[in-house]
C-alpha cells in the first residue's frame, strides 16, 4: 500500500524522465542499444511491457520500482534460515518503513530492481553453502546475469562476494593441511557439492540468460560483447 498508492502523483525526476522515455521510444519505436551510462537494459524491457499493457503514464513508469519494492520486503521472509523469525520480520518491517526504501520504491530508476536481485544473490548463495542442490547453479547464474543486465554495481558485488568466499576457501585450505578434520566440509564442498553438470548448467544459464538480455533478445548479437567490455570501460558515471 505504502508503495503503490497515488503512484503517479509526483512530477517525473530527470532520471525517471529518462528512464520512461527510454522505455517508451522501446515500445513505439523497436529501439534500444545498450549505454552504461543509463545502466543496463532490463528495466527498460519491462517497464515497456508494463507500458503496453497498462499504458504510459507516470505510475506506471514508477511500477517496476514500486513492485520491486514489495518483492524486497518479501524477499527478506526468506533469510528467517539464519535470522530467524523475529529477525527477519525485523528486517521485513525496517525495509517497509524505511524511509530510503520507500522513497526509491517509488522512483523509476533501476535502484530497487536491482536491490532485490542483490538480496536474491545473498539468500541463494547462502542456501547453496548451507544446503546444496542441483537447483542452485542455473538459478544463481539467470539471477545474476538478470543483476548485470540492471546495473554495472554487480562488478563490485560479485567482486565482494568473491573475495570474502575465496578467503574462506583459502582458510580452509591451509586448515586441511594443518589436518584439521573440520576443514573437510565448508565453501569449497559445498560449491563443489551438486556436482559438475549442475555447474555446467549454470555457467550455461548465466551466457545464455546475459547474451540475451544485452544483445535484445539476439537482434543485437554484438551487444553481447560489448556490454560487458563498455560498462567496465565506463564504469558507472553516477557513482563517481
């Protein structure tokens, strides 16, 4: 309710401006060609599509975000894994009456969008070291190439996440030879653990899932590879 009522009642920022005009002349028009400098193209897709079937007013530009918004308060049910029940209610209602958060759920910028992809990343390499499954290479890999097609940010988010695990792996690598039998299980079993198929399926659904999105659904076939090239020759000019 907080995120949806009288959506579209604020004058556009510049960057919702934008945002909406883009994915406006992407309906009307058929055109798009990825620019890191408005970040990736995914929202543009389906702020288009809301704009086709809903139609192109200013709260419709700002839906994507304020789903999104939704989604994230939703999304944090499922760290009650490692947060337990009060813990992620807490987190639950902090996101919902979060001034920032709010404010940004209802801004049609890729800000939220890609909040949520961010929190999907964490809970589902969480749950893979916690409880491997086959399952979680292909969805983990669709999730984040989804993360790469929204914002050039997921360079440094799967720098972080990859450094922190690396170390964990490292740790647990001199601790096997210091032959220490706890060393034995840990991140680098459970990555390894749903086996070398599942990891090949992953990979799979990450170029897959990113050539599809960067090329426009393989209209573009060179925007596949020049999207990663040009965002980190770029870099994200609204983060320096």
């Amino acid at each position: 309710m907080l995120r949806l009522i009288d959506l579209g009642a604020r004058p556009m920022h510049h960057d919702e401006s934008l945002d909406a005009f883009f994915s406006w002349r992407l309906l009307d028009q058929g055109a798009y060609s990825y620019d890191p400098v408005y970040h990736g193209p995914l929202r543009f897709y389906l702020t288009a599509a809301l704009f086709k079937v809903l139609g192109t007013t200013e709260a419709v530009a700002r839906t994507l975000a304020a789903l999104s918004g939704v989604a994230l308060v939703a999304l944090a049910g499922a760290t009650r894994r490692w947060l337990g029940n009060v813990g992620s209610l807490a987190a639950a209602t902090m996101l919902a009456f979060s001034p920032s958060m709010l404010y940004f759920s209802r801004f049609g910028r890729e800000d939220l969008p890609f909040a949520v992809l961010e929190l999907a990343i964490l809970v589902l390499v969480l749950s893979w070291l916690s409880d491997p499954e086959s399952w979680h290479p292909p969805v983990l890999g669709a999730v984040l190439a989804a993360a790469f097609a929204t914002k050039e940010t997921s360079f440094i988010v799967v720098a972080v996440f990859g450094l922190y695990l690396g170390f964990l792996v490292v740790l647990e690598l001199v601790d096997r030879r210091r032959g220490r039998k706890e060393a034995d299980g840990g991140v680098l079993a459970a990555f390894l653990a749903p086996g070398p198929r599942a990891l090949l399926w992953g990979l799979g659904t990450f170029v897959f899932t990113f050539s599809l999105l960067f090329s426009v659904g393989f209209t573009d076939i060179g925007g596949s590879g020049t999207g990663p090239w040009r965002a980190c020759a770029t870099g994200s000019p609204s983060n320096r």
